[in-house]
C-alpha cells in the first residue's frame, strides 16, 4: 500500500515540479521574443494527449515517458543553409509542399529535403501537416497563418483581425524577399537573440524551482512550525545519575566536564558521547536560580537519565527566509561536491535515487500533507542545482556552450556539441544506475523501511 502510494504521490510531486521548471522557460522565451511551440510534461517518446491555445499557439501535453518534461522553443537547433530561402519561397508559392517535391526542385536526397523542410519548421516558418515536429514523420509542409506584419500565432503582439492576414495553408503573396522573410522569422527565435536573453531562458526553470523551494520552505516554517527542544528538563528518571546529583524537571544542564551546553538536548548529547558509559562526570546545573555541580558516574547506556521537551515554533518571515536561503545553499554545497571525486560516494551514499525517493515519498505522504511538501521542496531544490550542473544536456551545460561561442564569437559545431551531450547523457544514466543499486540495497537492508 505504501509502496503505491509512494508511486503516485511521487508521480504527482516530479509533475509539478517539472511543470514549475518547464513554465519557468517558456515564459522567459516569450518575454524575450521566442517563439515557443510546445510544453510537455514526459518525454519526446511514445503516445501523447495535447491541446493547442489558439492564443499564443504553444501545445501543451504529456506523454507516457513521464519522467521529465521539454519546452520546444523555436530555433534552438537552427543552423544557417543558402537553400533556405528558395525552400520557404517555394512553401509560400504553393501553400503545401511534400518532402518529394522539394527534392525534385532542389535535386537532392528527400531526406536532405525533408531536414530543410524541418529545419524551417522549426524556427516558425512553416508547419507539419501530416505528423508532427521533431518526430521525423511529416511528409508535407504548410504556409504559417500569419498577420499583416507578418507576425505568427508563437509571436507577441500578433493581429489576425486587422486586414491582410493569411491563413495557414494559403499561398502566401509578399513583397518582402524570402531571404528578408526568413531573417525576420530567425530574429523572433532562440537563434536570432544575443548571448544574455539566452542566458536568461535557460537559467529560467532553474531558478524557478529554487524560488518555489523556498517559498515552500517559508511557508512550512511560518505556518505549520518546527519543533524545538526547550533547554529545560522535563524530566529526570528516578534513581538515575541526574537524580543523584540532586536534578529536577525545570533544571538546566549548563556544563559538562567544564564545556558548555546550554543550549539543550543536542549540546549535552554531543558532550556525553566523549565519555565512555560507566564513566564519572562533573555536571553543572541551574537549580531554583542557583547553580550547582556535581560529579556523578554515568549509567551503562552513558547517559544522564533526563529528558526534554519540546514546543512548536513558528517563524516571522524574515527568520524563515534566512533558514530557507541557508537551506538552498546547504544543498548547493552538497551537489558541487559531485563534481569532487573524493566527495562523490559520501554525498550519493546520503542521496535518495528514484528508488528511494519513491520509498520517502511513501513515507511523507502517509505522514501528512506537510511532509509531502517539505520533501517537494526538497527535490525542488536538489532538480534545480543539478540542473545548473556544467554537463550537456543539463540547462547548466547549455549555458556553458552559450558562454563558450559568445567568447569565441562563432557558434560550437554540432558535431562537437552532440559528442559533448552524449558523453553527458552517458553520465548521468551511470549516476541513474549508481543511485538505482544504492537504493536497492537499502531496501534490502531495512533503510527505507
């Protein structure tokens, strides 16, 4: 039963999250004038259900390949070819134009026509009518309905109403050159943008999903409380160290064997664990408004025989945002430690793979609503640095490409960038597997139990 549970919640919790960092990019895309044309949730793979807005023209959906999500914003894979523009002249005389027919005026391979057609297909230029984008499938391609201005449906600031719009799969009549045309449809694409816009987009879902880690965090800390150990005993068992040395509830512990632990549980806790059990201590104590010592020998357990409570406390919102911000950075700390090879083990031997988050979630969720946002919050925090990563095809990799043609002033090959990815994705699928064995592991050993 907990193990279904787990599944679901931790289905549902991946979904937000990735929405979270999915509509974090497009976002951004849009407001810097891309065009985007899909959101999904899942893979690139396999069936699908979407829905189109017929106002920005983006089709949102999912696929059964659920663990992930992808933003197509046009353009990203644009490369410049002198056929081009004679391919969309071609497209917009006609209104329709197949594969085959383009590879009889070309002269070339179909497939070689089919990449030009799809290439246009991807920077807003045209549209698949018989599959769709990216899947290799289309056959024949369209005219875009476009305004006067020639503006598409994935451009802000788009007029169908005014007068000289065209439809999609009309031929279409334009005075501008298809050169000019094409140029104009690149500007509007992740291509045709400088250096920080792109920047811009691809640090997007990241900090989203640090940003809704922290706001979680802050609104656990403020609404819901954490509990807090009260320096006060609250009680001492009789007959026990504590007892013989005259200790009472209400008493505080303030040193052992001369280091201060005032501050509670943890404090006298960490002290009495550098002293064997059976051992004497010398303890000092804040007894009625006095202080007082005595030197008692500790039980076979090596404890005190007192105990502590406990209240709830909410923080104010500025305390809550500090605790929150050293919490993300905590985790930040812990994922660059990744990239340490004398750190790499001690930090996955303390993470969670898919596995074992499916067992934790369980877990959380059994506890209450709380837990399972705390735990969100959690992955939030862990997706997002991961994600800043400098491995392609992490967002943190792409960035590193970015940066690197923007010093170099000429784009990386895409040769060079797809062995750089692969070597990337084959990474992370080794990570996937590490973590897949550790959890296996615990599970067998009673860790998630």
């Amino acid at each position: 039963m907990q193990t279904a549970l787990g599944i679901i919640v931790t289905i549902l919790v991946l979904t937000f999250l990735v929405v979270i960092h999915e509509a974090a990019h497009a976002f951004v895309a849009r407001l810097c004038g891309m065009r985007v044309t899909e959101l999904f949730v899942g893979l690139p793979y396999g069936p699908s259900v979407s829905v189109r807005s017929p106002r920005s023209g983006i089709r949102y959906g999912a696929t059964l390949a659920l663990l992930g999500g992808y933003t197509r914003i046009s353009g990203m894979a644009y490369r410049p070819d002198r056929r081009l523009p004679l391919a969309l002249a071609l497209v917009n005389a006609r209104g329709r134009l197949s594969v085959e027919e383009l590879a009889e005026v070309l002269r070339v391979d179909p497939d070689e026509a089919g990449m030009l057609l799809d290439a246009l297909a991807d920077i807003g230029s045209v549209e698949p009518v018989d599959g769709r984008h990216g899947s290799g499938d289309a056959t024949v391609f369209q005219t875009v309905r476009r305004d006067a201005s020639g503006r598409t449906v994935h451009d802000r600031g788009h007029d169908f109403l005014a007068p000289g719009a065209t439809e999609a799969g009309a031929p279409l009549a334009t005075s501008v050159a298809p050169e000019e045309l094409l140029a104009r449809d690149v500007a509007r694409t992740y291509a045709g943008k400088g250096f920080l816009r792109r920047a811009a987009v691809l640090v997007a879902g990241i900090a989203a999903n640090i940003l809704c880690a922290i706001v979680i965090v802050c609104a656990f800390l403020m609404l819901h409380g954490v509990q807090v150990v009260q320096p006060q005993l609250a009680a001492v068992q009789e007959g026990s160290p504590a007892a013989q040395a005259g200790m009472a509830a209400g008493d505080v512990i303030t040193a052992i064997n001369g280091t201060d632990v005032s501050d509670g549980y943890q404090a006298v806790t960490t002290a009495l664990a550098q002293v064997p059990a059976g051992d004497e201590v010398t303890v000092a104590f804040a007894h009625e408004g006095q202080t007082r010592e005595a030197t008692v020998r500790l039980g076979d357990d090596g404890m005190l025989g007192v105990s502590y409570g406990s209240e709830t406390r909410r923080l104010p919102l500025g305390q809550a945002v500090a605790a929150a911000g050293s919490y993300a950075v905590a985790t930040a700390q812990a994922i660059v430690s990744l990239l340490m090879p004398s750190q790499t083990m001690e930090v996955l031997d303390q993470s969670a793979g898919i596995v074992g988050i499916v067992a934790i979630t369980g877990q959380a969720a059994e506890r209450g609503a709380w837990d399972v946002l705390l735990l969100a919050a959690s992955l939030s925090l862990s997706l997002g640095w991961l994600n800043l990563l400098p491995i392609p095809p992490l967002d943190g990799g792409k960035l590193l490409i970015e940066a690197i043609q923007a010093v170099i002033r000429r784009p990386v090959p895409m040769a060079v960038q797809s062995a750089i990815s692969a070597a990337g994705m084959a990474l992370i699928l080794l990570l996937f597997v590490v973590m897949v064995v550790l959890d296996l592991t615990r599970l067998a050993t009673g860790v998630y139990a």
